[in-house]
DNA sequence: CGCCGGACGGAAAACATTTTCCTGGCTTTC
DNA sequence: GAAAGCCAGGAAAATGTTTTCCGTCCGGCG
C-alpha cells in the first residue's frame, strides 16, 4: 500500500483506477450524505489506500466554500499566559480534525484586524481572539467589522478576556479576582498599597486596576495615585516599573503587579535594590502561571483556568450553535494565598 | 471604499464593475510578471478597493498548486521551550507574509507524520519540525517517508535539534553543552553526580546525557549508572524523578537535570524533601528558558539560543534555495553558571 | 403484469483563481 | 515603406473537488 510515489495523486486518477466515476469516488472517500453500494466502495478504498490518495485541501475548501482552518489570534505566544490558552485551543481544535492557524499581533492591535481578513481569505471555519481588548476605539469598530465580515461568510469567532465584540466570549473575571484579592490583603493588615498597572490602554489591565481600587474604596482606603505605576505588560515591564516606583519612593506595604509575569519582574527589582520580599514589601500578581509556581517566594496571585478558557472558546465556536445574542461565559478567578505576601512589619 | 458587505466579492465581480477581463483583473491584484497598463491599473485598483475585494486564498492555492501555510509541529505548545521556538519561527513567517499553521504532538511520534500529511494536503510552503526525535526506528522511517512526499511536491522542510531525516536542520549543541557543562562542574570541585535523563526513547535527552556522561569519563569518573533516573520530560517528571531518587537514596554532590523544567521541579522536591540548593546539592539544567530566569536560587544552565533557532528553521525552509544535501546549521550552547550550583561541602 | 418509487451511478456544472495562447496594434529597423 | 518583432489585452483552458441533476435498474405493490 501507499506505493505510488510520483507526485500528487487526484481524484480522477483513483476513480480511473477503480473504474469508477469521480461522483462516485468522491462519495466514498468524504462521507457525503449518499450511499455508495458495497462492492464499488471497496474497490475505490482500495484504490485509493494503493495509490496513496490524499485529498487537496485548498481544492475542497473551494469547492465546499469552507476549509478546516481555525485561526487563533495572540499577542506573543511566547507569552506563558498565551501560551496555555494556545493549548486549550489546539487541544479542542484537533479532536474536531482541524487545523490551528496562529497568528500574533505582537501587541499591535490593528494586526488583529489583519490576520483576521487573512483568515476569512482562507474560508477558516471558526476564529478565537485572544489578544486583550485596548480601549482605542476606532481599532475595535474595525475589528467589530471585520468580525461582521467574517460571520457573514458563515465563519464562527470566539474571544477570551474582552467583551464588546460581536461574538462570543470567555470572560475572566478579572475584576471579581483583583478586588477579593484586594479584600484578602486587607484582611491579612495591609492598607498601603502600590499598583503596577501595565498599559494604560489594555482592557485587561485597566479591569484588574478598577476592581483593586473598588475593594480598596469599599474598605475606606483612598488609592494613592502616584503609587500607581503604568509599564510593558511583561517581566521587564514589571522589573523597570518597580525601579521607577522605588526611585519616587513609596510608603506602600504590598504591591500588587497586574499579571504575574509583571510581579516576577518585580520581585527581581526588589531583591535587585536590596529589598526583601515579603519581609519588606508584599507582592501579588494575577493569573497564576504554571511556569511560575515555583518561584521563590512563591507568588500570591489569582488563579485564572487559562487553558480551558482556550478550550471554552474553542468549543464555542466550533460546536456551539451560533446565538443571535452574543454569549458571555463566566471564567472564575480564585485568589491563591502564598509566600510573597504577609502581614506588614 | 470597502462599502461591499453582500457576501463575498470575486475576481469576476471587480472585473465586470472595471470593465476588463477576468485575466487583467487578476494580473493587476497579485503582481504577476505580465505588465498592465495605467489606465487599466487604477481601474482595477479602484473597483477592488471599492467593493472590498479579497482574493480567495483556497482557489490561489489551487490555481497556484501551493499555499501561503507554512506548518510548524511541536510536541507542547505550553511547554516554554516550545513556545519560544515557535516565536521565533512565527515572527519569520509573518515577515514573509506566511501564516503559520500549528500542530501539537502530545509527543506522540505517529501524530508527527499525520500533521506532515494534513500540511501536504493543505500544499503548505513549508514545514518546520520542532520536536525532538525519539529512537523509534519505524516512526522515524515512516516520517522520513512523508518528508519525501513533502518535498517531492514542491514544500520545504526544515528541522530544529534531530538529525537524521532528510530535511536541512538546525542542531543544538546537546553533546557539547552537556559536556561542557560536565566539565565546568567538576572544574568546581563535584566527583559525585545524579543525572535526571528523561524519557530514555528522547534523542535530545539522550544526547545531552551522553555528552555528560563522556566529559565524566574523560575525567577519570565513572558514572554511576544507579544514580541516572528516567522519567517524563517536564516539570512534573522532575519532581517524580527526584523523589524516586532520594528514596532510593545517593551520595551525589550534584544533580544534572537535562532540562530546565525537570530541575525546577528537582528543586521544588529537594525543597520539600528538606534539603537545600545548593548547599545540600548543586542542581544545573538546560535550554535557559526565558521564564525560569528568576528562580530562587537561579539556575545553572546551558544556554539555547531558542528563538533563534525557530527563526533560523523557519528562514532554511523559507528563504534558502533547496540544497542537494540537508544542511545543518550549528546552535551554540552556553554554559551559564548561577546560584542553583556551589562547590560541594 | 405493469407501474411507481427508491436507491445508486454517472455526466456535467460550479467553485475562484492563474496562466497559456491568441490577436491586433504599435514600434522598430533595414 | 514594409517586414519583423513586441506588447497589452482578452478568451479559454486548467486546477481538483463537490454537488446537482438525470438516467437506470431493481424491488415491491396493486
């Protein structure tokens, strides 16, 4: 079996071989809604596994108007946060039989508008945008559009972490988590605190900032504004946040880090200055990265179920019947008490 | 411009709304290598941006026999070593204007060679292999087959850390940093070293265990085989490893785990077991990964250049002319000493 | 015994592009 | 001034499927 070797075998060829037509053979070899009687179906089988049929993709897309793509859009899947959504999707997508296509925007929010046209070129099936909503309002109609474009071609696309779109979405719950967390270190004797917000213009960032300072609101504590430090998204972002945040001084006596991967920057500036943590400052961060988990001090931070949220979305928009209204599925947040944070000296 | 919302617009359709031919449509939206006239040109253009033409990329990929899908299969996407190489290969594809089509293994040998299918079916550019190979003959032929296939019909594939296959690969220094890093321990004053070597089938664990196990011996030291425990490549596998080696109890001075992720849960379990690094035992890993950089107490490693070597995959099988013999170009790896090691009491 | 319906097979149209080949007009060159 | 290209433009073939529509055969039923 699969003997034939000289370059692409067709449809044709193996309806030929089996003498048969190419209705006929087509039928057998993808399941169509009609039967084939027995002794033809065998004998275009056996064609096809002797001359290593293998159907062309592009050629079915065509033909059916629909291809077995489904895109994931993420910022940088090098990003451990992206990276574990990034499984969850792929994970569901392959059960289906489809094939995953990534793209990243690199934090460019107009890409995604881009990668998604390039996805609707391909007639994917379904989308899932990951990437955090900014609050630039112009990019989002655009995309709003282009989404429009998409579903309207008969496409399905799915979002985690941003509401407002006109699909489907896997919402955290990023302020519930960020203001318990607040509550807890309230609770555990804290009442000074310093914020690294990240971007001022990331819809994620700006949610977990809001809930902070709501809990902190509710409990009396007026927020300090200047210890409120906005930087990259990232381990470097936290790392230069926190230097800019001490070189001001603060009086703060926990610091809450937007994202994880923020607070790990942070906690390297700290011992970096000499400060220790938790004995000298506190730090929480948000997410609870896998990788992370073994950081010393281990992190206090709010767990997020990153990989189902990518396999939720996935199934969203793959075997979901698609809604008239969007639909908005709740992702729990659990504050996660560790070693980087303690009651204040 | 872009009004168009009626479905989807073809070719056919900008060309009636110009007045030209189907033939001078297409020859003005792709650049081909036929020359249209100005007239013609910003006829075209000018209907194409005002209907809100976009090329079906399925019909250009049949029409062209190849499509703008470049593959790339690893084995875990969450696994940070992965999802650094698929960075780099990623930013390389996005450059060339490629979409990049993701395909996760499970580690699953066999599922290498379906995804390789599924991209040949789909006429990808290109395939870059990221996972590592094992020692299993069959599945090993058994993809070399499908690169055959591959290439024979007009793909390209390029390899990062296995050779072997018939493919140009780009090969980590597994033997040499081992080695090295072999040496620089004993440099340090260690005679007594425990290995977790990962799965046994995994050629890159087996190399990097081999290149310690040679510097060993060069060095007069015999390695005490009781002392190398096989186990899962991950985080998990090196806590599970560890603990079976404390159980069965070791006089090593220094614990060499072949990757970083196994010695990050080797330290975590040391932790739990009561001992400390380095003071009780040196741990060192390998890959340097991004994320782990901040480890309490930092990891001594061997470093990869791994997004670099994703990049440099994706540009072999992209921007490359295809060479008669797979090349293989050369990944340095950099012993990077940090705080995880010390020389023993 | 004839009729009808259902099931199965095949011819051909459709899908949206690229590309080959042809044609008519223009320039260039003796 | 005529022959010989050259070049832009268009008609049509080709790419590999799916799917519609039609024909035929068979069994069952009246």
């Amino acid at each position: 079996m699969e003997s034939q070797s000289s370059g692409n075998v067709t449809l044709e060829q193996v309806a030929q071989h089996a003498g048969v037509s190419l209705a006929t053979a087509s039928r057998v070899l993808n399941g169509s809604t009609r039967q084939v009687g027995e002794k033809l179906r065998k004998k275009v089988m056996a064609s096809a596994g002797e001359l290593g049929y293998l159907p062309n993709a592009s050629a079915q897309a065509l033909a059916r108007n629909s291809s077995s793509l489904v895109g994931l859009i993420v910022h940088d899947i090098a990003d451990p946060y992206f990276s574990s959504i990034a499984s969850g999707v792929t994970g569901r997508a392959e059960e289906e039989g489809l094939v995953v296509v990534l793209g990243t925007t690199g934090r460019t929010p107009q890409r995604e508008t881009e990668i998604l046209a390039t996805l609707r070129a391909h007639r994917a099936k379904a989308v899932v945008l990951a990437g955090t909503r900014t609050v630039d309002e112009v990019g989002n109609r655009n995309l709003a559009a282009e989404i429009e474009r998409f579903t309207a071609q008969g496409g399905r696309v799915a979002c985690v972490s941003q509401g407002g779109l006109p699909a489907d979405t896997v919402v955290p719950a990023n302020r519930e988590g960020a203001a318990d967390l607040a509550r807890r270190l309230i609770t555990m004797g804290h009442r000074r605190f310093a914020v690294l917000a990240g971007p001022p213009d990331l819809r994620t960032a700006r949610d977990r900032l809001d809930g902070f300072h709501g809990a902190l609101s509710e409990a009396g504590i007026e927020p300090a504004y200047h210890d409120v430090v906005h930087g990259a998204f990232t381990r470097d972002g936290g790392y230069a946040s926190t230097q800019r945040l001490l070189a001001a001084g603060t009086d703060a006596t926990c610091l809450f880090a937007v994202n994880d991967v923020m607070a790990t920057g942070a906690i390297a500036a700290l011992r970096d200055a000499g400060l220790r943590v938790p004995e000298d400052l506190s730090v929480a961060g948000f997410d609870d990265i896998p990788t992370l988990r073994d950081l010393i001090p281990s992190l206090t931070t709010v767990r997020l179920p990153l990989e189902w949220m990518g396999q939720e979305a996935a199934r969203l928009a793959l075997t979901e019947a698609p809604a008239a209204q969007p639909r908005r599925v709740p992702a729990g947040a659990e504050v996660v008490l560790r070693d980087s944070t303690a009651p204040p000296a």
